[in-house]
C-alpha cells in the first residue's frame, strides 16, 4: 500500500487545513494510507480514523514552533524512517521550512503570496523564504499569478512551481447548502437583499472597508439590506464595535463560528470581499460552487481566476477596475469602498 503524508503546522481552522483534509480523502479513496504529520498538536477539523494524525510537540504559540525546527527535523526523520513514508507534501512556512531541511526532494506547498509577509516576523520569514525554497524539489502553488511572482521573486525557473488549485468538497458543499436556516436568522433576513462574509476575522481580510461602504449606503438609502458575517477570529470586537459606531447594528448580524456557512450562503444575494493578500481563497470557490455572485478586491493572489477563471500574465496585470468577468465583479483594493458602492 502506496503511503502519503501531509506535514503542516496544525489541524485548527484555516484554508490550508481544509486543502490538507480533502486532498486526504480524495488520495484515501485511491486506497493510499494517509499520515498527517502536525507540528502542533491542536485540532479543529474532524477527520477520519483512517487518517493517521502524529503531533512532534504540544506547544501553541508559532514563535515557539519557529524556535523548534531543529527539533522538528529530527523528530520528523525519525518518523519518516519508522513508517517507511517517502512522499508526499509539507503545507504553510515553518512546516515547509521543517521538510526542506529534512528531505533533499521535498515537496512543498507555498499557499500565501510573497507580500503577505510584512513587519519583522514576515521579513525574517521571507530570508527563510529566498534561502530554503529554491532547495525544494517542487513548489506546488494555488494561482498562477502566485506562480509567476515567486518564481520571479527567488529566480528560479517557472517549471519548478507547479499550480494545484485548492480542492473544495462539491458534495459536501451541495448536500449542506439545504439544511435549513435557524428561525430567528430568517426572520431577520426576510424581504432584504443579503450581504455576506465567510471565514476568519483576521486583519488581510479588511471587513472594516465593507462596513465603511455600507455606513455610506445606509445614509443614502433605506433599501432594506443585511449583511451576514460569518466565523470568528481576532478582529471580532474590532468589527462589533465599528457596527456600533457606523449605526449598522440592525443591518449586520454576526454569526460567528459556524460548523455550516453554506446553508448561508445558499440564502445571499451578494457575497462581499475586501481582501489585501491572499493565496487562492477557498471562500470564493464555495461561493462559486453555490452560485453566489461574487464583489472582491483585486489581491495578490487568485482573485482574477476566480472571477475570470483564467490568468494571462500580460493582460491580467494591466485590467481596468471595475472589472466585469464571468462570476461577477473585481474591484480595485485601493479604492474598494468607493468602487463597492456602485453596486450595492
């Protein structure tokens, strides 16, 4: 039996996360025994028993874990030997910094774009980035803009970045979007057209730029309309107390973490976005998937062939916002309230 292994920071909440557990069950039914191999031990995600989870330490915090890799190496290679695992993939920074210096062939996955990383940590991240990367086997990356940006950025040919967009489980997604609403929830939402939000509050996602938006449109305007934030995270009483300060309170519901966002977004009209960097962001397929239209900002990366579904190099670097393509509307980060509310 064919063994693959998945070597990545933890199992809590995130895109990278989500990509690791069903790239697990889509190899699980070609009958490969899954190992996923975490540098810390925490989960969120439920997952099957046929999947093999082995944390390498207990720790929490990811400056801690920046400060273990040499002790993740070793514990990694000696997990590699004991199970006789000769390949797979590593997913997320110190993880992919861990296989590189484990494994003279590794594989790895680069899932942010190079202008993610910012302020001191991020610098001393992209020396690890420029100095250990070109040493992987593969890079396997989730756009193509990503694809031409890094290879520019650590001059190494286009042919070592290989594109793997992000798997979204389709059945899942279809079998949960019918479940039914809570009550008080559709009570709230009826007779308005809906905004909506999935996924982490983290500061690259710039909810606040939304709120902005709709506190200019509510003064315009007595349309009844809502905005749904689902999910949870650190900007979660940054954003409470803008809805307070905006006067939005009864035209933002948060709804916080949730074991099912698509049943919401099965019932919205509009799914909002007012990201500053990204990798390929699972939120935009699964509204794809569902077929809610989609207004985002033009990020780096993966906006664009979510939006167009393609990316030419040349042409795509030089569009002019906002741009209509086949799955709704791209607008310019910089100017994104202003642009957003053309379309509100």
């Amino acid at each position: 039996m064919k063994k693959y292994y998945f070597l990545i920071n933890s199992l809590e909440w995130g895109g990278a996360e989500r990509v690791t557990l069903n790239l697990a069950k889509k190899y699980q039914k070609e009958g490969i025994k899954i190992y996923i191999i975490t540098l810390k031990k925490d989960v969120f995600y439920d997952f099957p028993n046929w999947i093999q989870h082995i944390p390498l330490s207990n720790v929490k915090n990811n400056f801690l874990m920046s400060l273990l890799i040499p002790r993740y190496v070793i514990k990694f290679k000696k997990i590699i030997k004991k199970h006789n695992l000769s390949e797979w993939i590593s997913l997320l920074e110190i993880a992919n910094f861990v296989h590189i210096l484990s494994k003279k062939n590794a594989i790895i996955s680069f899932r942010a774009h190079i202008s993610f990383f910012t302020w001191l940590i991020g610098y001393i991240y992209k020396l690890l980035i420029k100095r250990l990367y070109p040493k992987a086997w593969k890079i396997i990356v989730n756009s193509y803009e990503n694809k031409y940006d890094l290879a520019e950025y650590l001059k190494i040919p286009e042919e070592k970045v290989e594109v793997l967009y992000n798997p979204i489980d389709t059945k899942k997604i279809n079998q949960l979007k019918n479940e039914e609403v809570e009550k008080n929830i559709l009570e709230k939402i009826e007779n308005k057209k809906i905004f909506i939000t999935t996924w982490r509050l983290v500061w690259q996602k710039h909810h606040e730029k939304i709120l902005e938006a709709l506190q200019i449109y509510n003064q315009k305007s007595n349309k009844n309309r809502i905005y749904l934030i689902v999910w949870d995270w650190p900007e979660r009483k940054k954003l409470e107390k803008l809805t307070e300060k905006y006067g939005l309170s009864n035209k933002v519901v948060f709804l916080w973490q949730q074991t099912n966002v698509f049943k919401y977004l099965n019932v919205a009209d509009v799914f909002l976005y007012a990201s500053e960097v990204e990798g390929f962001p699972n939120v935009l397929l699964e509204a794809r998937e569902i077929g809610v239209p989609i207004i985002t900002s033009d990020f780096k990366s993966g906006a664009k062939e979510v939006i167009i579904w393609s990316y030419d190099k040349n042409t795509c670097k030089n569009i002019a916002y906002p741009y209509q393509g086949k799955y709704w509307i791209i607008v310019d980060y910089q100017n994104y309230k202003e642009q957003l509310l053309k379309f509100l």
